[in-house]
C-alpha cells in the first residue's frame, strides 16, 4: 500500500513531538506549581508547526543536495535489434524503439553524483557497465559526455568523469553509515523513471543486510555486499547510482536495488553504505579498481541443527566452513572444510568444518559477521586471528587475506551483452540459479564414480541450503576423489541436460541458465548411482555468500 504524503508527516509529527527540546508556554504553564502538586507533563510542538518543521527540513535538504545529483543516460550496441529487448521502464518513457538502423542500440538510465571539483560521478557499475556512449545531465539541462575511469562490480560502484566548469560541480558529504539507526529518517534523490530530481522520502527500515554480487557465473562462487541499508523511501528503477541521505543531507549510502514482482517500488530498497563508498570510490579514481580482502571459503551460519549434528551445543554460534578454495589463504592456513553428509528435514547438508567464532578478537555470530568484518577492518596482506571450533576445541588460525578473484561479472569497462535494459535491477531477477557448485566430468572423475570413461556432463560438488537444487533432491558430493589433497569430492549426482539440452561442461550449463529466468520450471536429467532420472527445478535469484 502506498504511504501518502500526509502519513508521512503524521509520522514525522509524533517522532519530532516526542524529541523537541522545547515546549510552548502558556500563561498557566509558565506559572510556578503549587509544592505539593505534581510537575506538569512536558507539552508538545502543536502539530501544524511540526509538520511545518519537516517540510522545511527537506525543502533546505532538496535545495542543498539536488545540484549534486545528474542523470545518466547510456547506449550500448546490441547484437540483436532493439526492439527485441526488454523496455527500461521510463527511459525513453517506453516508447517504442526506432526502425531502421537504430534497431541495434540500445538506451538506458540511471542516476550519480558528483564526488569532487575535479568532475568524478559516483553511479552504480550496473548502470555504466557495457556502455558505449554515456551521457551526463546536470539540474540545470546543461548535458555533457563521461567516459568511465574506475569500475568495481564487487561492490557495484563506478566512477565516471565529465568535463565542465567547476562551479557546476556540487561534491556531496558523507555520512557515517556505520551509525546509521533503524527508524531514522531517509531520503532518497534520484532519477526514477527518468524523471530527474526526483525526492523521495522514509526511513532506515532495516540495516546490516547482504545483497549479492550481480555476476554472469551461474556455478561458481558468488559474493556479497555487506552492512547494505534497507529503506522504504521509495525506490524504483532510474534511482539506481543516486543517493540516500539522513536529516543533514549527508550520503548514507548509494541506491542500488530493489525487491518487487513488479520492477518498482514496494517499500523495500537498498543503498551500498557510504562505509564501502569512501573506501571503493577512491581507489576507483586513481587506479581504477578496488582490491577486495579474500579468504577463500564459502560457508553458512551454524544453526542448531547443523551444532547438534557436530556434537555441539545447540546454542554454539559462528560461521561453518563448507568449502575451502585450492591455493587460496585459507588453504595456506589449513582452515577445515566440511566433508561430512548429514540429512536436516530432507535435505542434504555438508557438516564437520572448522566454525569461525572470532575474528582479531570480535565476536562472529553469523557467516555475515565475518563478512562485515573483512569489509570494513581486513586488507590484502594484513593478517587475521580467527578463533575457530575444530573437533570441538578451540584453535588459533593466522590468516592473510588475498586480492579476491573477480566475480565473474561485467564490469563498466567491458561491454556485456546484458545491456542497460535492465539496468536498476530488482533482487528476484539477479539472474537464475540452481544453487549448486559443479565441476565439468573428466575421465578421473568418471572412473572414480564407476562410469565409463567418455562420461560427460556437470559433477555437483555442493547443493546450497534451502537453494532450488536443494528442495528438489539434488545430491551432493561426499566421497574424495583420491588421497593427494585435491580437495574435490565426488559421489553427487551428475547433470547430463536441462530442458533436453545437453550439459556435457559447467560452460555450457552456465550458458543454458543465463538464457533462463528466476521462477522459471526446467526439467534437468541426472546421473545418479549410475542410473538415469529426471528432476524438475524451479529457479530463483542468486545468492549464498563466499569469502
């Protein structure tokens, strides 16, 4: 349901009612009480002048940061005709493509803000990422062309550079995102729709979220934003790069996503904190790139059920180790994976790795805590204490966080084919998933797994809890290839097709998903104990954190 203007302000009117420092007197107030009568209770603004207060607080917060927010606007070649894709909603206001040549360009939009006098935009990479043409338009009409300096698909910033005079280039101020509250007021300034200089207005509704890394890797590992901040200021596509800002006018974060069925606003957005914008932006401008600390795991928050099986307490808290990169830090440092199967409520879970309950000293309750941490506190070379469960006792593990492998995904200075049609992406549609982690059948594999020795097809290494892959059945793998430390275990079930295509690679598995949407049915054929079997899967968005 849609806030009105005037709940907004009722809202507000309680909030500011209930904090004035002040109090309006009366002639009877003003008077001494009695001794023995009690003290009178603290009057409130009457609510006229605290609606009058807010209005003025955004009117002064508009005024002063709208000169500092630009709209984007991009073209990119596609290789197929236009009119063929998918609208950006809003730009160009849905008309429809042009015929002729034009057929195979594409048009999107987005918004930034000016960073520094030296004429650097902040916007997000997935509004810039693949561009070949961008254009920048200032509050005043003035329209100027930006190239891209610096792109981070990691954190989903970049960072683009105009030339115009100095005096038109308004830099914004930060915020400390890290102290942001939950029901403190939010304000969004953007572009939505195309429809420029647009301000929007909530507040902070939840904090510390994860939002996943947008990549084009169907079966490898996915990373995560951490200490996202969730809001119910309207948000819709074209905010995408524009700003969230407290009661100062101060950035708390970038605006960046959105969850909705209907690919706009339904009351739950997302901002990257101005805690990983002042770190990312800056390096994005002199070197253009940011170095992500990297220990090289993927794992899950130890649950009860996940503590019970491993003869802990159920009330043990930390982050599980599921899976540990070959060659990465937390090989180097003999960080445990989980190599036993168990079975929760009809799915198949890995169990019986090390547990992170610390790091440098701060407690990690959560797989999210250690994610945070390396975000805000870790840097590549600078080595880590984790304090870890192994077997039941505690252990200390010197760590040193590496320069994470990209993602996967397109970043703004190669052109993806992905195009900005779909840029200001809504959560559900981050591209589809099996929640799985695959390895492509070689002649060892298969002989391991009894089969002959021309098998083909994608191994499944991992299943991802409460994934697609894991509620329908799919088997992951237990048993080790062979006792050299590979660290590749074999056993799961083997996808041989999906919708009667073959997957005789993870390429060509990963191509057919990319060609799929979230909440999509496909039917996959199996290899399972030898035997053939059909299971149908109902896709989702990406998720599940790696670090």
């Amino acid at each position: 349901m849609k806030t009105t203007l005037a709940s907004v302000f009722l809202a507000a009117t309680l909030l500011l009612a209930a904090c004035s420092p002040a109090t309006l007197a009366t002639p009877a107030a003003a008077a001494a009480p009695p001794a023995s009568a009690p003290a009178p209770a603290r009057s409130a603004l009457p609510p006229a002048l605290s609606v009058v207060a807010l209005q003025d607080t955004l009117e002064s917060i508009y005024n002063q940061v709208n000169a500092s927010v630009v709209n984007i606007r991009v073209v990119q070649k596609q290789a197929v005709p236009s009119q063929s894709l998918p609208d950006m909603p809003g730009f160009p206001f849905n008309q429809p493509a042009p015929q002729g040549p034009q057929d195979n360009y594409q048009q999107g939009a987005g918004s930034g803000f000016v960073w520094n006098k030296e004429g650097h935009i902040v916007t997000n990479n997935h509004v810039v990422a693949g561009a070949d043409r961008i254009v920048v338009t200032f509050h005043d009409g003035t329209t100027v062309s930006a190239r891209v300096v610096g792109a981070d698909p990691d954190s989903d910033l970049a960072v683009v550079k105009v030339d115009t005079a100095a005096a038109r280039l308004q830099p914004v101020t930060l915020a400390d995102s890290t102290q942001a509250k939950v029901g403190q007021l939010a304000i969004a300034i953007g572009n939505p729709f195309g429809l420029q200089g647009t301000m929007t207005t909530g507040i902070v509704s939840a904090i510390g979220r994860l939002l996943p890394v947008d990549s084009s890797s169907a079966t490898g590992p996915s990373y995560t934003i951490p200490d996202v901040i969730q809001t119910d200021a309207a948000i819709n596509p074209g905010n995408s790069g524009g700003l969230l800002l407290d009661d100062q006018g101060h950035v708390l974060g970038v605006t960046s996503a959105i969850i909705s069925p209907v690919r706009a606003s339904a009351g739950i957005g997302f901002a990257i904190p101005s805690a990983i914008v002042k770190k990312v932006v800056p390096s994005l401008i002199t070197t253009g790139r940011y170095v992500h600390p990297y220990l090289g795991i993927s794992g899950v928050t130890l649950n009860p059920d996940l503590a019970r099986a491993m003869n802990l307490p159920d009330d043990q808290r930390g982050a599980l180790v599921i899976d540990v990169t070959s060659g990465g830090p937390a090989e180097q440092a003999s960080l445990r994976k989980s190599a036993q199967q168990v079975t929760i409520d009809g799915q198949q879970m890995r169990v019986g790795g090390d547990v992170v309950v610390a790091v440098e000293g701060k407690p990690v309750k959560m797989f999210d805590d250690l994610v945070t941490y390396l975000s805000r506190s870790a840097s590549v070379g600078q080595a880590l204490t984790l304090d870890v469960l192994r077997d039941g006792k505690h252990q200390t593990v010197t760590i040193v966080p590496a320069a994470r492998p990209t993602s996967g995904q397109q970043t703004a200075q190669a052109p993806n084919r992905r195009g900005p049609s779909q840029q200001a992406p809504t959560m559900p549609t981050r591209g589809p998933t099996l929640g799985v982690q695959g390895v492509t059948v070689t002649p060892a594999i298969a002989a391991a797994m009894s089969l002959p020795t021309n098998a083909k097809g994608v191994l499944v290494e991992q299943v991802v809890s409460g994934s697609p892959a894991a509620q329908a059945g799919l088997r992951g793998s237990t048993t080790p290839l062979d006792s050299s430390g590979s660290g590749l275990y074999v056993g799961g079930d083997i996808i041989v097709a999906m919708d009667g295509q073959p997957t005789t690679t993870v390429e060509e598995l990963r191509a057919l998903l990319q060609k799929a949407q979230p909440g999509q049915r496909v039917t996959l054929d199996l290899l399972r104990d030898g035997q053939t079997m059909q299971v149908a899967v109902t896709l989702t968005g990406r998720s599940g954190p790696t670090q």
